[in-house]
C-alpha cells in the first residue's frame, strides 16, 4: 500500500499546527516520516494537512485517506507549502487560516458519517 509522509515532533507542520490552536497526534518520533495506511486509519484524524501544489490541491493523495473521519467528513485540507510553512511575515494568516480548518464556525460543520 501506498505511504504518506507525515510530520511529526519538530517539523514545520508540527508547529503550524500548535501555532493554529490544534494537537498533533502524531508523536514519539521526531521529523517526516512514511505513514502507510494501516496506521493513518487506526488514527483516525478529525483532519488531515496536506502538502499540495497549485492547481491540484489533492493529488497524489491515496484514495484510502477518504476512508478517515477527517475523509469522510469533507476536512482534508491542502497546505501551500510556500505559504503555510515558510513562517516568513505571513505566518499569522497562515495559522489563523488553519485554526479555521480546526475549529469551523458551526454553520459551516460538516457532520461525519457513522
């Protein structure tokens, strides 16, 4: 099965995410590391960050990143790698945009399913 890298303890996203109000459960380790679809579901996020390019915000993502509850519930977000982790002056935007991807005001809540 396909692998996704994923940050852990000490990257760039790591930080964006506390910067942004949420926790990152990926811990025990430190930088980017392969995370193969097994252990991303057994996670389960209630959001999943990714890295993207412009123009196809969700390409090359496994089809099996859908079946999460962050999948499921429409909360797979696209990061511009140039933008949200460069922590250059627009690093507040940045993190205020992402802590609306964790906390969505409530008329724009997607329910998961079951």
């Amino acid at each position: 099965a396909q692998a996704v890298q994923a940050a852990f303890d000490h990257t760039a996203a790591d930080a964006l995410i506390e910067l942004a109000g949420g926790r990152n459960p990926l811990d025990g380790a430190s930088g980017y590391k392969a995370l193969n679809a097994e252990a991303l579901l057994a996670l389960d996020p209630d959001v999943i960050l990714h890295g993207s390019t412009p123009g196809s915000p969700h390409a090359g993502l496994p089809a099996w990143v859908w079946q999460t509850r962050a999948g499921r519930a429409g909360r797979v977000h696209a990061l511009d790698l140039s933008r949200h982790l460069s922590f250059g002056p627009e690093v507040g935007k940045a993190a205020v945009e992402v802590a609306a991807w964790f906390y969505p005001p409530a008329d724009k809540r997607i329910a998961a399913t079951p």
